[in-house]
C-alpha cells in the first residue's frame, strides 16, 4: 500500500453523524430534554415548540440546575454524571447516562442552555450554534435549567428536507410526552403549540393522570392491573376487548419508567386475548414494569428503547399469565362450547362459494325489485310461493324477491337474523346489513342535494384529548357535508349541533366519536371532498351492533331496507351481508332422503 485510506474524522463532522442515532426529529430532541429535566429531580416541565418544533423548542424544567463549569462540560460528548465505571451500567436507574444528547442537539442547531443551581447567585448562558464552542454569559433567573433549540438541521439541509408537516411533527411531540407524562405521573407538564397551551397536567396520582390524558370514555374501557413476584411488579391498564380496533392503538410499555419497545413482550399481552376480540384487532395497553436493573440491559439500542431481560421468558410468561388473569376476571372470556363430532370422514358444516351465489336477473342493482320486497317485509305479508316452483336442484341458489316477504323471522345472539326463505334458510348479520343501508342513504343525500342533517334539541358536549381536536377540527368541512353541525367550544371541546337522520338518540357523539377514532387510528387524510371516507367511517359507526336486541318489526324492516339498496350482499367495506344455506344441504346432513 502506498498511502493510508483510513482518517480520524474532524469532531464537527463526527459530532453530526452521532447526531443521526439521537436526534431524528423535534420529538426525539423533546425526548432527550425530558429526560434530562427529570434525571436533574424536576417535578414540573414547561415543554413550547414553534412550526411543530422544527422552528424553536424550549424546555424548561424546577430541577437542580448546574453549576458554571458543568455546564460548559455537558455539551462536550461523553460527558456525564450518571455514570463513572463499568460496574455503573449494571445498576442504571436514569433517563440518560452516555452522554450524547446535548452535544448532539447542538451540532445540529443553534442552542441556548441557561442554568442555576440553588446556591448559585447567578444562571450561566451558553450559547453554540452548530457544534461551534459555546458563548458565555450570565443572567438573572430561577432554579432550573431552560434549553432553546432553533432551527433544527440548519446546517444539515438533507435531513431538514425529511422532516413533515407541522402538524405531523407536532403529533410525533405530542405522543412523545404523552408516553413520559403517564409513566411520571408525580411530574407536572405543560405543553405549549404555537403560543397556545396544549396540556396542562399537575402532579397526580396515575388512575387521574389516565383521565387527564386520555380522557373519561377511553378509561371507562380499561381495566387497571397490579401483580408482582419476586423479580417483577406489573402495574398500569389494558383495555377491554370490547375496545380494541382494526389499526393498532395506543400501547405503552414501561421499564423503571423508560418507555421502552419489545415485540416479544407485546406478543406476551396479544396472545392473552386470543378468541376474546375479532380477527386482526388491537387492545390497547399500559404497562409499568419494575425490575431490578441488574436483571436488564438498557444499553443496547441508540435510543434506549430496546433492553435486554436477563430471563424474558419468565417476564414474558408473567405478563401473558397477569393480563389472562385480568381479563377473566372481569367475565370477558367467552364459554367453551364443544361440537359434537360427526361421521368418521365427514366434513364439517360450510357455506361453499355457490351458496353464496344469488341470481343477478332477479337482482341486479335493480332497486325496483328491492322496494317491492321492503314493502312486503314492513307489513308482514303472510306466507306465499311456498309450494314448488318446478326449479331444478341446480336452481336452488336462484333467490327471487317475493320468497323474502314469507316465513318466520328471529334473531340469533342478538347478532344474526334468520328468516326461511324457498328452498332453505338465510342468515343476516345485523350490522353490516344496516352499514349498506346508511351508506346507500348517505350517498344518495349527496347526489340528491337533500339535507343531511337533522337538528338537535340538545345539544351534545365533546371533550376531546388535544392530539384529537386538532384531527377533528380538521375534519369539520367534511363532517358537515355529511349531516355533522360541530363547533369548537373552548380549547378541545366541541358541542354537536346537527348530526345525520337516523342516529340513535343519545347516541349522537359516540357515534361522531367513533368516526374521529377510526380516521385517526387509520392514518387516512380527510379532505373537504372526502365524502366517500366519511359515509363508509359514519355508516360503519351509526349502524346497528352485534348485541342490540331487535324486534320481529325491526328486523323486518331492516331486510327490506337492505334489498332496496343498490348492492344488498355486502356492506361498504366488502363484507358479505347475507349467507343462504339450502334446503337440500340441510336435509343431506340430517339424514334426509331428498325428495
């Protein structure tokens, strides 16, 4: 070789590529300022951001504050009072202990750190922008620190071009001190957005800190847990499986107070509801660990959120065996039911494809046939065209419109209705029978120009958390256009003034509620035209639920309403809305000769 390739890099340029593992984005410098406030003793945190934080953040926290040289030492890399020897990382009970973050943040922005400890007379001002020695001054000014970062990745144009929207940015700071809020509930905070006060949390205990963050009806759907065995204490909510959703929800996971990321622990809670919600949904859970630090490494991942167990199968099993526990307990396991078994080499009851075939000559989106039907259905019109229609075996998935207005009806588990129809049975499923109903009624509004609305004699009150105000009150031009009068009515809450025809009274903001959620747990950008989203979110969320007890007349005329839609045999989503088993299919597995 004639010459070396290998350089030690300049600090200014080492600095910043360290600063790639810390710092991402304004949440992750609101993060590690955090972090520092409570290691340094704070018991209250002012947290401001400016354009969702990618203008200025301020952090400014009561805590301990430092003396004039710590200070200048802080922003050097590596430089840290947590931690002095190798024997230290075995025990680690703090946010912070490499001593990266402040130097890192002021690599890539211009910083201001000003500090006071109790018996100094004055705070140090240190002032670096871009990884430049700081400037020092001094000040008047509490105990405490108070940090300022502006202008996030000025001097690193390629990864400013990567940061989002202020309002993305802004909910990636809001998570982040909704996460340290409720895992420090003796800590007061208060988060400012644009000048205005977004939360503003006292110290608390945890079951008030829940309802200050997430509010009454979010809680009302938790149920609280508290265990320990010799090595771990579990404390904290999971929610009921009645409140799980089809896109993951909010799941927090705790250790000695760190939030930390754990896909074997997760599926340690997953697991413990297995056959207690529907296919592919999500439960919501809050979990603070506490463990003996020696039993974890917390020094494995950049960000601190991945940690090593000494044993993670006995903290997995502990926590799968503690949420089962908690969930049967509160009656949410379902009875076991054994079928009995048939034949040796008979397959078991199915509906196969061609008995979801249904005659499109008769059907065919033709609304006519549909309406004759409904109208048959509401009277009751008694028994007809039961006798044989001469159709061939073959003909049997063939479904002609009058054969719906005959026979018994009932309703099964106050989820399904069975009516006989010729030649065999059919099954509806309730709810996504009346999603198809109020999706075809609100698409019609729309191309008709009628009033979506109806007005409310009382108005409904809605108490939101911040992050959902904003997404609601994003939402409001498109809400309206679907029937949905809401306004602001203070910071966060909203009063519903008009709401679509058909909703269950006193089930007017549930259900709004239940379209906001949806729209926010989705992601789906809703835009002043998005009338399609929002008949499929409101129809989905209005409609009858598996559970509500229905009347031979309501259920009459909730199937006369589902065939006068243009597409009666699946809800807006896809799902089927009908299943028909034949006549000849039941009498094969009784035993029946066929006639």
């Amino acid at each position: 070789m004639t010459g070396s390739s290998v350089k030690i890099l300049p600090g200014h340029l080492a600095n910043k590529i360290a600063a790639g593992e810390v710092v991402q984005r304004p949440a992750s410098v609101v993060k590690e300022l955090l972090e520092n406030s409570l290691d340094a003793g704070a018991t209250r945190v002012i947290i401001s951001i400016e354009d969702g934080g990618k203008a200025a953040i301020t952090v400014a926290d009561n805590g301990t504050g430092m003396g004039e040289d710590d200070a200048v030492l802080s922003l050097e890399r590596h430089a840290t009072s947590k931690i002095e020897s190798v024997d230290d990382l075995a025990a680690i009970l703090t946010y912070g202990f490499r001593g990266e973050a402040l130097p890192s943040i002021a690599s890539v922005s211009r910083l201001v750190l000003k500090t006071r400890r109790q018996r100094d007379e004055m705070a140090v001002v240190l002032s670096c922008h871009g990884g430049n020695p700081p400037l020092r001054t001094f000040e008047g000014r509490e105990i405490g620190t108070i940090v300022t970062v502006s202008n996030l990745f000025h001097n690193i144009p390629a990864r400013r071009k990567f940061l989002r929207s202020r309002t993305t940015e802004f909910r990636q700071t809001y998570d982040t001190l909704q996460r340290m809020a409720i895992s420090r509930p003796d800590v007061g905070f208060r988060f400012i957005s644009e000048g205005k006060t977004v939360l503003d949390l006292e110290p608390a205990t945890l079951s008030e800190r829940m309802v200050d963050v997430f509010g009454d009806y979010e809680v009302s759907g938790m149920i609280p847990v508290d265990e320990q065995n010799d090595i771990l204490q579990v404390t904290g909510y999971i929610g009921k499986p009645s409140f799980g959703r089809k896109v993951k929800p909010q799941q927090f996971l705790f250790l000695n107070r760190r939030y930390v990321v754990s896909r074997s622990l997760n599926h340690a809670v997953f697991s413990a509801y297995e056959h207690l919600m529907i296919k592919s949904a999500y439960p919501f859970f809050m979990l603070q660990m506490t463990i003996d630090p020696s039993r974890v490494d917390v020094n494995v991942h950049p960000a601190k959120l991945e940690v090593k167990f000494e044993d993670e199968g006995a903290v997995y099993r502990f926590l799968h065996s503690l949420v089962q526990k908690s969930l049967s307990g509160t009656g949410h396991v379902p009875a076991l039911e054994v079928a009995g078994a048939g034949s040796e080499g008979e397959s078991s009851l199915r509906f196969t494809p061609r008995q979801h075939l249904w005659n499109e000559r008769n059907w065919g989106g033709r609304q006519g046939d549909g309406q004759a039907v409904a109208a048959s259905l509401m009277v009751g019109a008694g028994e007809q065209d039961r006798g044989n229609t001469g159709a061939k075996p073959e003909d049997q998935t063939e479904m002609h419109p009058a054969e719906f207005a005959s026979g018994p009806i009932c309703q099964l588990h106050r989820k399904y209705i069975l009516l006989q129809v010729q030649g065999g049975v059919m099954l509806v499923d309730q709810h996504v029978a009346h999603e198809r109903v109020l999706y075809e009624q609100i698409v019609h509004r729309f191309s008709s120009g009628d009033q979506p609305g109806q007005q409310l004699l009382f108005p409904q009150t809605l108490q939101l958390s911040p992050p959902d105000a904003l997404v609601l009150t994003e939402m409001l031009p498109a809400l309206e256009q679907i029937g949905f009068v809401v306004r602001p009515f203070g910071r966060d809450t909203f009063v519903v003034e008009c709401v679509p025809h058909g909703v269950k009274e006193g089930n007017e903001a549930d259900v709004l509620r239940g379209i906001l959620f949806q729209q926010r747990d989705s992601g789906t950008r809703i835009l002043p035209d998005s009338r399609d989203v929002l008949a499929k979110s409101y129809s989905c969320k209005a409609a009858i639920k598996a559970g509500d007890a229905l009347s031979d007349p309501e259920m009459r005329t909730l199937i006369g309403q589902l065939f006068a839609t243009k597409i009666p045999f699946v809800c807006p989503h896809g799902r089927p809305t009908v299943m028909r088993l034949s006549l000849e299919e039941l009498d094969r597995r009784f035993g029946r000769s066929l006639p």
